[in-house]
C-alpha cells in the first residue's frame, strides 16, 4: 500500500500529537502490581497530569463509567471499580496544569444537551480553553437502567442521537456573540443586548430550548473527540469531530482507515487537515529489544491472570466457570443460547450476537495448539501492547506513522501508573525531539493550538 493511499501527502515536517487515555477500568490496567499508584486517587492524577506536562502532551483524558462493571450480574471484581466523573476531575487538575489539554469522555446517549453544553463550557473557561469532548455512546439496558430508560435507543441510531445532540451543544456554545460581554463598566449592560441567542431544536431524538449560560473561552468551544469505529461513528467524526481517537492501530488498518476517513470528510466539504486521528497505542520499551519483548510477555501475563481469564471465558459462555481449572482446556460443556450479557459495556456487537461460531474457533485453535483456558485467553482477548521495542525503535515507527499520514499521533493507554509514562516521557520522548518528529516546547496555549487544528469558523 503506497504513501499516497492515506489521503494525504507525505510530509517530511509531521510532528506526533500525543495524549494518555487514563480509563481507570479495563484489562490493560495491571493495578496490582506493587508499582502500581493506587488509580483513583487524586494525588495520582495531579502526578500524572504534571508528569505529561512535563512531557509536552497535547491531552490528558478521562474516561467514563456510567455504571461499574459487573459480570453475571455482580461487580466485576478484577477492574478497578471507582472512576470519578471526568469533568469534575479534569476540573480540579486545571487548578495544578498550565498547558496541557484536558478531555472528559461524555455519553451523548444518557445526558441532556444544554446541562453537558454549561458544563463542559465551564470546564473550558476554567481552564483558559484547554477542554474537550470526547463523545461516546451506548446502546445496552444495563447502562439504561441507571437513568431509568433501559435499552430505549436502537443500535443502529446511537449516533443519529449523536449527531442531533452534539449539533445542539454547538449552537449553544455558538450563542454567545464573540463581542457579547462588555469590555469596560462604562456601558449600560454587562452583556450587550440581544448579543446571546436562544438555541431550539425539535428533532425526533433531541427535544429543547435554552440560552447558553457562560462564554467562549479562547479557544471558542471545546475540541471534539470521537470515538467509535462503525460506519455511522466513521460519518459522525467526519461530519462533526475535530479528533479521532481510534482502534485502528496497526499500520494497515490505520493507512486504510485514514483514507476511508478522509474520503468521508471530502464528502462533507472538510480538508484532510481539519481532523486529527489519534489512535489508542500501548507501549513497552526496554534498554534493548530482546528486554522489551520480555517486558512485554511478563505485562500480558499480568493483564490477563488466571482469575480474569475465567471471568473472560464466563462472557461467552453465559455461566458460572469458577469449577474450571483455568490451566487446563476449554470448558466441555455448550454455551448458554441468546445474545452475550452486555452488562460490562464493552462486548463489541458483532460480538454479542456470534458468540457459537466464536467459541467454536477458539476450540480449534485450542485443541490444535494444545492451549489452557489461560493461554488462550492470553492470545485472544483484547490489549495486547501495540508497540514493544526501544525507545528508538519506536520512535522510528511512529515517524513513519505521522509522515506518511496514517495517523497524527497516539493516544496512550498505559499498563502501569505512573511508571509506563515516565518511560516515554524520559525515554521515547528526546529520541522524537532528537528526529524533529515533537516539541520541544509548547507553542501554543489552548487545545487547539496544540493539536495545530485550523481556526474556527467566525
């Protein structure tokens, strides 16, 4: 596949736009390991907010947990349970940053447009337009139980509602006319009269009328994430998004999706320099590579221990498997029929609804390899590292990454809080500086500036 099927030309003078996906729950997340800060306290986060300041990051993001995780109807007991609500954190951590961005994964499915427009706006003006929105959906019950909907939203129209609800947020931020707060006290009126509009909308998914309660900061709005891969959140981030933040990791898979992407924001009138993909990237490094392969193996084992293993296999299988030894086989009895329970919110659809033909295949490929219940789920599950080398090695890819514009940049996703940082920060960082490929400093104030996004519109 040539350089010129990303969309774009190749550009000797990228630079690699980086941030952390702070998730708080997930099998990536190695928490008991004796290392490890202990991840929900706020310390934690202060350390490592400034640790990537320090490190010249574009952003620093939260995830969301509208609800904690279960499993068979009780809490998922090998994932960190507690995450606080991103916009109040990312609020607190303006307090003790300067520059680096702060993003708050939001759900567009269970929250109210003009409540989340006043409170990522006042996100944004605390921290002198360094916010932004990470926009996320859901379709499962068990995430609707909480808000007392249930599954009230098909599928396959999680990102109509999307697009209705993120077109509401920005009139609202929109409303305020950039010259609407008086600049001095001898005029009449604080704001200027008629300078701040009401915004209304009717559509068949968002119903309201309201007027934006607080400014622009200077950066206008805060960024818009996306993140989602199916068709319709492909169309949302090339409609809507101002950063991807992707699965598409492997250079193939992001070559291809850059050029599906890029083909989809033509269609909406866009350049190909209007939206930033970031992809989420895990990343071991060692002094040598045979160490980094080794660092990596023992990062696996740890992610996926035996006790996740079974709690892993008990999705697909849709019972209790604590009889089974999980260094031995594959269960030997038949999954329980009908769709996967969704109640962790992560199963990907395709997921939900294939799980025989699924189960199926890991027993060939169990049975032929001579593999455990553990090794297998060691090879299938999800989050294995995406690059494992030294810094220099790494560096090299993601040079290759951003000049042939596969991608802009990376969003990390670290195994072990804070040292896995510290590595790239210490490590990976000056080999990027040292081949042009990164700051040096921040040149810029807000989140779009550091991720060289074009100008608003007036």
């Amino acid at each position: 596949m040539t350089e010129a099927a990303t969309g774009a030309p190749y550009d000797p003078h990228a630079r690699v736009h980086l941030g952390v996906f702070y998730t708080g729950v997930g099998p990536q997340l190695v928490w008991n390991d004796p290392a490890a800060a202990d991840h929900v306290a706020i310390e934690t986060f202060v350390e490592v907010a400034r640790l990537l300041e320090r490190g010249l990051f574009d952003a620093f993001f939260l995830g969301e947990g509208l609800r904690v995780r279960e499993n068979r109807g009780r809490v998922h007991d090998q994932d960190v349970a507690g995450r606080p609500d991103a916009i109040t954190q990312l609020s607190a951590l303006a307090a003790v940053t300067e520059r680096i961005g702060l993003v708050a994964t939001q759900n567009a499915t269970y929250n109210f447009p003009a409540d989340l427009a006043r409170r990522l706006a006042s996100l944004d003006l605390l921290s002198d337009g360094r916010a932004g929105w990470n926009i996320v959906t859901t379709d499962n019950a068990w995430t609707g139980a909480n808000f007392r909907h249930g599954g009230w939203l098909e599928h396959e129209r999680r990102y109509d509602r999307a697009g209705q609800f993120v077109d509401a947020v920005t009139a609202l931020w929109n409303a305020w006319e950039p010259d609407a707060v008086a600049a001095t006290g001898e005029v009449k009126s604080w704001a200027r009269p008629g300078s701040i509009g009401e915004v209304a909308r009717s559509t068949d998914l968002v119903d309201l009328r309201a007027v934006a309660t607080v400014p622009a900061s200077r950066q206008g709005r805060p960024v818009l994430f996306q993140a989602g891969d199916s068709d319709g959140g492909r169309e949302l981030a090339a409609s809507r998004a101002d950063v991807v933040f992707s699965a598409n990791t492997p250079y193939d898979k992001a070559v291809a999706y850059a050029a599906d992407l890029r083909a989809r924001l033509a269609r909406y009138g866009r350049s190909a320099d209007s939206l930033r993909i970031l992809p989420g990237a895990s990343v071991v490094l060692g002094d040598t590579p045979d160490e980094a392969r080794e660092r990596a193996r023992r990062v696996r084992e740890e992610q996926m221990s035996a006790p996740r293993a079974i709690t892993f296999f008990e999705q697909y299988w849709g019972t209790d498997l604590s009889g089974y030894d999980p260094h031995g086989p594959l269960p030997d009895i038949d999954p329980v029929e009908g769709e996967l329970d969704p109640s962790r919110g992560t199963i990907p659809i395709e997921r939900r609804t294939g799980k025989l033909a699924l189960i199926a295949r890991w027993r060939e490929q169990s049975e032929q390899r001579g593999l455990s219940m553990l090794e297998l789920a060691r090879e299938v599950a999800p989050g294995h590292p995406a690059f494992v080398g030294t810094p220099s090695q790494v560096a090299d890819e993601w040079v290759r990454y951003v000049r042939t514009r596969a991608v802009d940049g990376f969003n990390i996703t670290p195994y072990l809080i804070p040292s896995a940082l510290e590595d790239i920060v210490d490590k990976l960082v000056p080999e990027l500086q040292e081949r042009g490929a990164y700051r040096t400093a921040y040149e810029g104030e807000t989140l779009r500036e550091h991720l060289d996004l074009p100008p608003l519109n007036p």
